[in-house]
C-alpha cells in the first residue's frame, strides 16, 4: 500500500489523479438536498445535509418496495443536478488537460454509486471489486472516469486504485456481475492507493485503471461519469459508440399504455 499523504498519482504515469475541491459546495448541497426532497422529507438547511440524506434514503427503502427503492436510485442520477455536477467548469478544463483534447463529450449516463451494509439489497456486496472500467464501455481506451464523492469517502468509502494498473492494456477479468471482476493475481504487481477524499473533491482515472471499493458498514455516496475525447482514433473505428446503454423499459409502461401500444 501506499503512503496515502506523501503519495501524489500523476494521471499519465499512474492512470489516476486527484482534484480538491473542485465542485462547488452549493452544487453539491443542492444535489443533497434534491435526493431529500425526492425522498418526502423536509431539508433542514441548518444541519448537515449527508446524514439526512443517509436517514431519508434508509426510511424510503424501508417503507417502499425494492423496485420503487431502485426506480428512486434511477431518478436521482437522473437528475439535472447530477449532470451540473459533471459539467462544472474546473471539471471540464481538467478533463481536457487530462485527455490532451478540447474536443470531449460525454457519451454515457452518469452513474449513482452506494455503499454502507445497511443499503445492501440482497447477498450481493455493494461494494464494487477490483476492476477496469473499459470492458463495460468499449469506447475507447482513453476514456476518463471521473468519480466525485457526496459523502462518506473520508476514510474507507474512498476508492483504491492499482497505480499504474492502466499501462498493462485491457486485463483478463471473470464474468459481469455487478463489474467484470479481476482475480487480485492478475494485478500484484501494482500498489493500492487508497486515498480519503472530501466533499468537492474528484478523482479522475483511465477506464484501464483497475480500481475497487470497500464494503463499508458507513453510507457513502458517489456519482461518477466518463469523458470521451471526440478526436480519438480508436473511437471513431467503433463508430462514436459505448456499451453503457439505455434501452427502452417496457416495464415503464401502465396497463392502459400497454393496451394502446399492444406490444
Ligand atoms: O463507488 C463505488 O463503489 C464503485 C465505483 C466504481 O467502481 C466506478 O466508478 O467504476
């Protein structure tokens, strides 16, 4: 492991790089505070608005069903104050330097990430495995993720990284679960860093660089998303594509609907 305070990933050598505080505290708290009011809960401006999200999201879970628990997930990363956060101006400049373009899109969804046993669904851990990011994007090997913590990721909820991990190409890994999870083995080589970030700050990574979570008892929330660089060779053979997809949710429809569409 790495030392965590004395270590500083360059993102070209290591395949990872961090950023403090570049979000602005206001989109962030107006992102909290929308997950609350989505939630039927009153925000408390004069209080910490993470726990109260922690509280108004456990007390939705517990009095909803799963599938209306998971269709809120898919709301809030839906949300507008999602895609402002992905779209701050610091983000943009660094996601420029970073991929050496000025000519970037982003052309996948981004991403509502949760950990804390408490949220925890079924047998599966919330807790994402080591893993690269390519395989689920297949966009090009350039692609920058970029993951920027809400709460909770000051200490355990961080992320790992295996520093370097990128320069070793696309990595052999087992079948998709929630990731396609690669055997600890394959990535021994490379140290762990493990840095703890706060509220504001971003992490911006190669979609080559194997990275993992922890399954953590505390709630932590994160969103990320991915910045392509619309000059890249390698993407424009795959024709401007992503695996990350939407598809149309036939399940989305109300029994009326379904009669007026009969399919
Ligand atoms: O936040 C997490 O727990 C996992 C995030 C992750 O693996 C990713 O952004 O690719």
């Amino acid at each position: 492991m790495l030392n965590e305070t004395n270590y500083f990933p360059d993102y070209a050598r290591d395949g990872v790089q961090y950023f403090e505080g570049i979000i602005p505290d206001r989109l962030i708290s107006e992102l909290l505070s929308e997950i609350i009011a989505l939630c039927g809960r009153k925000v408390d401006l004069s209080k910490n608005l993470f726990p109260q999200v922690e509280g108004a999201l456990f007390d939705y879970l517990n009095s909803n069903s799963k599938s209306d628990y998971l269709a809120l997930l898919r709301a809030i990363k839906a949300s507008v104050r999602v895609k402002q956060v992905s779209i701050t101006p610091s983000v943009i400049s660094k996601a420029q330097k970073l991929l050496n373009s000025h000519h970037i899109s982003q052309r996948s969804d981004p991403v509502l990430h949760i950990t804390g046993k408490k949220f925890q669904l079924s047998d599966l851990s919330l807790a994402a495995p080591w893993h690269q990011d390519w395989p689920a994007l297949r966009t090009s090997t350039h692609t920058l993720v970029v993951w920027v913590p809400l709460g909770g990721a000051r200490d355990k909820g961080a992320l790992s990284f295996k520093v370097g991990s990128h320069q070793n190409g696309i990595i052999n890994s087992g079948d998709v679960q929630t990731v396609y999870s690669i055997d600890d083995k394959e990535i021994s080589d490379f140290n762990t860093l493990h840095q703890g970030m706060l509220e504001g700050d971003a992490v911006f990574f190669n979609s080559l660089t194997a990275h993992s979570s922890q399954n953590t008892d505390e709630f932590r929330m994160a969103i990320s998303f991915r910045f392509e660089d619309l000059t890249c060779p390698e993407w424009r053979k795959r024709q401007f594509t992503t695996s990350q997809s939407i598809v149309i949710d036939k399940r989305a429809l109300t029994g009326e609907e379904k009669d007026i569409f009969h399919k």
